[in-house]
C-alpha cells in the first residue's frame, strides 16, 4: 500500500467521506440501448453498484449483459412487477450511500457522479442532488434541454415536475425512511417520490450542471400517448398540490406534442392553442417576474421553443464506437453568419442545396462534444435541429 509522502498530513475524514453509488437500471428489450448506458458508467471515478433488473427480455440482453460482466453487482432477468416494483427491489438488493435509478435508453455524462458526489460531501445536509438533462433521439443527436428545471421550490413541484429523473440522486438514509419508490406507480413513480422526500423534510440541492442525457423518440413511455400517464398526473398534483382541478397535464402534453415527429390535425391544434396560452403566460410572467425560471435561457436557448439568443452551447455524450465525421446543421436565418466549434475547434462547412449546413468535424476520440454556435451580428435565431454522418 502507497504510504503519504512526509510532511503530508492527510485528514481521516477525506477518507471516510468517499460516497459510494447505488444504481438501479430497469430494462426491458430495449438492450440495443443498454450499451450507452453501461457505457456512461464505465466513465466516473466514483465507487458505484450496479443492480441490472430485466424484465424477461427475448432480445441480445444476455450478450449485453455477460460483455459488462465486471461492473454489474447484481443481476436479475425474468418476469416481475412492472419497472417501479423492479426498481424499488433492485435498491434493496445493492448497497451504496447515494440511490438513484438509470433507464436502460438513458445515460450520464462523463464524470456525473463526480459531480454529485461532491455536492454531497461538502454539504452534509443534503438529501437530494439533482441537475440538467439534455434531450436526444434515439440515435443520440441532441434535441434540446429538459427545459422546466429550476432551483428547488415545493409550491412549484406540485404544478410541475421540474426534477428530471436520471440527473436526480437521493441519500439511501432519506429514501429509506420515506418507504422508497411507489411499486404501484407506472409513469410517475419519480414525481411522487419527490414529493414525499419534500413532505419528509429532505433537502434538495440544484446542480446546474448537465448530468444525464434522455431519449426522447416514439416508443418510450412518455410519447406512448397512454392515458393511465395522464391519469397519474392528474392524481399526483390534486393529491400533493391539493387542487380540485388541475391543470399541470395540459404542460406535459404540450411538450410531448412538440416533440413527436409526426402529428395529425387535431395534435397540431391543441399544440398550436397551448403554445398561444403559454406565450401569454410567459408575457405576463414577464411583467411580473423577470427571475422566473420560464423567462430565462438554458445554455443559450429558450425554454420552451427553439429559439437561441445569439448564442448557444450543446452539452452531448457520446459513448458510440462510431465517430463524427459531419454534421448536418439547420437553423434560421439560413446564412453564413454562423460560427461553429466542436470542442473548441472551428469548424468548416458547406451550404447544401437543400437548406442544411454540411460541417466537417475533426476527430474526437472522447466522449463529450461541447458544441457552441454563435451568430456575428447578435440577434435570435432558431434552432432547428442537426444529425450526425458517423465513420464506419
């Protein structure tokens, strides 16, 4: 064993505080994701477990999960209870002094835990650490932020769910004295657990930092439609905000119409209408509160539609063994105005007939991409979306 160098004094508490992690990760034929996910683990330096909760997959799973062999604590695979009841079964089957949950399509970014650990030991009366989340497709690219996130206010909570699920990490010793995750739960097991950590007296901490990434493509259970979904907010806000009609649904349906690809008439109106009615409340909140979260940017881009002022960066993971090699941009104006760097390179491109800006990308063998977009000339600008050409 290394001994100190002379001279060196080294506290006994820096050793003790070495926060260790307990993550949970529900999967159900979706293992043609799990890789980016076991992936993303592969990159922190802090301690973690890791309980893999199967479903009874007839996919690859077995093949995924015999390559990552050697980070998995525990295993299970067969039929259970839904995704809640195998997570709650999946925490109790790990140890670890911080808890948290990784949904198999789901992934952190390098040195999230990091991060979350070290709020944590700095700050012994923290029960909860939560940060940013980016949204991506189902092949990675980025779609935008999760946009409601804001510092910790429990009158807000109940009027929406401003807590993304895989950037938030909860002290073993709170969840566990709160009876830990609602088995019974299908969609919004997490919002509920907020609540009781709140109600309990847990002391949530913000962390603006990006900490995860969540696909966001047709398939997963928020773009499901379902209407059980629905069903469950509509409890969760009249049982913890105790309000006879609640409204917090209609923000959830917005956002889940203004992501999905392909919608029909009567989708694209009621997109349209709330658009109109959360434009009218942003004005007003506007008028009244310049603080409010819905009047600030995320890294550059505005909550709630992709407008960016000026100025944006793109906080993206990437754990695929295949590299960029171009970028598909989109944006209006379509001019050459724009200057783009990837990691701090600039970047060259080309104007394709069809509108896209074609930009070369150098080689990056890391997985992180920090891309920043500025416009000479100032002003707004929309973000509409880009796609990668990758090697191989």
């Amino acid at each position: 064993m290394a001994l100190p160098l002379p001279g060196i004094f080294i506290p006994c508490e820096s050793i003790f505080l070495m926060l260790d992690f307990s993550i949970v990760i529900p999967n159900y034929n979706q293992s043609h994701f799990l890789p980016w996910a076991l992936e993303s683990l592969r990159h922190q330096s802090a301690p973690f477990n890791v309980a893999l909760m199967d479903g009874g997959s007839s996919d690859n799973f077995q093949t995924v999960a015999e390559f990552y062999s050697d980070m998995i604590t525990h295993l299970e695979s067969g039929p259970d209870g839904g995704q809640a009841a195998a997570i709650k079964k999946g925490k109790a089957s790990i140890p670890g002094d911080i808890v948290a949950w990784l949904n198999a399509d789901d992934y952190y970014f390098p040195g999230a835990l990091d991060r979350v650990s070290s709020v944590f030991e700095k700050n012994s009366d923290v029960d909860v650490v939560y940060g940013d989340a980016v949204h991506v497709t189902a092949d990675g690219c980025f779609l935008s932020y999760f946009p409601p996130v804001q510092s910790f206010n429990p009158r807000d909570l109940a009027r929406s769910c401003f807590i993304c699920q895989p950037t938030c990490f909860v002290r073993r010793k709170a969840y566990e004295r709160i009876g830990g995750i609602d088995a019974t739960l299908k969609y919004t097991m997490d919002w509920d657990l907020w609540h009781r950590l709140s109600l309990a007296g847990a002391k949530f901490q913000y962390l603006h930092e990006v900490l995860a990434a969540v696909r966001y493509y047709p398939g997963t259970k928020t773009q499901s439609g379902d209407r059980r979904r629905y069903g469950e907010i509509w409890r969760i806000e009249k049982k913890y905000g105790r309000h006879f009609m609640p409204f917090s649904w209609a923000g959830f349906y917005r956002y889940d119409l203004s992501l999905k690809e392909r919608r029909n008439f009567f989708e694209n109106f009621f997109l349209y209408t709330l658009d109109r009615l959360r434009r009218s409340k942003k004005r007003l909140l506007r008028m009244q509160d310049s603080e409010s979260p819905m009047n600030q940017t995320l890294y550059g881009f505005h909550r709630w539609e992709p407008v960016v002022e000026t100025n944006c960066i793109i906080h993206l993971p990437w754990y695929d063994r295949r590299q960029w090699r171009r970028l598909r941009l989109q944006v209006e104006p379509f001019d050459n105005k724009y200057i783009i760097k990837v990691n701090g390179t600039l970047c060259h491109g080309a104007i394709s007939e069809t509108g896209p800006f074609l930009i070369d990308v150098p080689s990056i063998t890391e997985p992180y991409r920090k891309i920043t977009i500025s416009r000479s000339g100032g002003g707004r600008w929309r973000f509409i979306g880009f796609s990668c050409e990758l090697t191989g």
